[in-house]
C-alpha cells in the first residue's frame, strides 16, 4: 500500500487509464473476431426435459434467432449443483430480459435429471430456464461431460486442448443461432474463458485486495452458495 497526495494520485491514475483504454480496444476487437468465427452446423436432434416436459433443441431457441448456453456442472448422481456454477448462476436471472430485447435467449443445461435440477433451483431461488440433457449426447457433444472411459483413456477434450485432465462434469458457454429452422453453432468458450462473464469476480478485480486467492488450496476454496456464508 502507498499514500500519496492528490495529485500524484491523479497521475498514477491517468496513467493507468491509458493501458485500460488500450485494453478495452483490444477487447472490442477481440469480439468483433469471436462474432465473426464462421458457423457449424447442428444435425444432432437433441430433446431435453423442461418446465413444459420434452423439448426440442429448436425450441429453446423461444423466439430469438440466437440462443446462449451455460453449461452447468451437475452430475445425474449429484444431490446438489456446483458450487461454483452456482456463483455464476447468480446472475442469470436479471440477464435474460435485457438479452432478450437483443434477439438472444439463454438457458443452462445440465446432465442431471430434470427434477433434480428443480429441487435445487427452488432452493436457490433462481427462475431461468434450466433444461435436463438427461440420456442424450449433447454435454458429450459440446466437450464439457466425459464417460469415465474416456477419462481412462485419456481421450477428453476440453478448452480445445485433447487429452485434457478434466472430471466427468466441466463448465463452459456456448452459443447457437437458428437460420430457419438450421441451427448452427458459432462459439464455445471454456476454463478461464467463462471468468468475464462472473460479475461479482469482475468488482473483485477493482478492489485492491483483489480476489484474494494467492493463499487457498485452490482459487475457489472460499466460495460458498448464497446463504451459506457465516456471518
């Protein structure tokens, strides 16, 4: 920590907006890229089990041309949902109106059994649409579930890396826009690439203590689910 007076506060200040300034353009680049990656086409017909029953893969899509989906971690033998999805999943709710208004629906998927997946949003408190891939292919398909065979062998893929070591559930965001009635997939981001999206990580980041994990286990082993702090 450094006191110091006013206006050499202003100038250390000044001097860090330039490189804020620089990374925010690169940032704005860096997403004029990712919009413009070319498209691939989605032939699988997946069915998920929603808050309407059985659903198809067009119909999550409710009316936008582009839909965006958070993979969430929850294994078919798991009681409760990650933790870790779950602080992510906070900020869901408040999104989905605004988003909408920009031609873009969003849902979670997870591998769990729908019911499952309503017990514990009811306890989360959370309303955004959240559909089970419960027997189907599509976590597989998109690299963020692994059979325990494949993890045997070694043959995981995730974050575009093959070979990756990873469990049987990883976390990830994809993005699908239907043409029609084609639905092509345009973008996945996994790992680390899914932080810009944690808002509360982001107001961690102008703090000065930062996110304050140098000295855990590991990163997230202060996390908890909201309500389960103490104090």
């Amino acid at each position: 920590m450094q006191i110091v007076g006013d206006e050499e506060w202003i100038a250390a200040r000044r001097e860090l907006l330039v490189e804020e300034k620089a990374f925010q353009a690169q940032s704005d680049e860096l997403a004029r890229k990712r919009q413009a990656l070319p498209w691939r086409c989605v032939e699988a017909q997946y069915v998920f089990e929603g808050a309407g029953g059985q659903c198809t893969f067009s119909e999550l899509f409710d009316g936008s041309s582009q839909l965006i989906v958070y993979h969430f971690m929850f294994h078919p033998e798991w009681e409760d949902g990650c933790k870790s999805c779950s602080f992510w999943a906070d900020s869901f709710d408040r999104s989905i109106e605004h988003l909408r208004a920009r031609d873009a629906a969003m849902v979670a998927v997870s591998r769990a059994p729908f019911a499952k997946l309503m017990a514990y949003q009811r306890r989360m408190g959370w309303t955004f649409p959240w559909l089970s891939s419960f027997g189907s292919q599509f976590n597989t398909d998109f690299n963020v579930s692994f059979t325990p065979d494949m993890l045997r062998a070694g043959s995981a893929s995730y974050n575009y890396v093959d070979g990756a070591s990873v469990g049987e559930e990883m976390p990830g965001i994809s993005v699908f826009v239907k043409v029609d009635e084609t639905i092509y997939h345009s973008y996945s981001t996994f790992s680390r690439g899914i932080d810009p999206f944690n808002a509360t990580y982001q107001f961690l980041d102008i703090v000065p203590m930062g996110r304050d994990e140098a000295g855990l286990n590991y990163p997230m082993e202060w996390l908890r689910r909201r309500g389960e702090y103490s104090g």
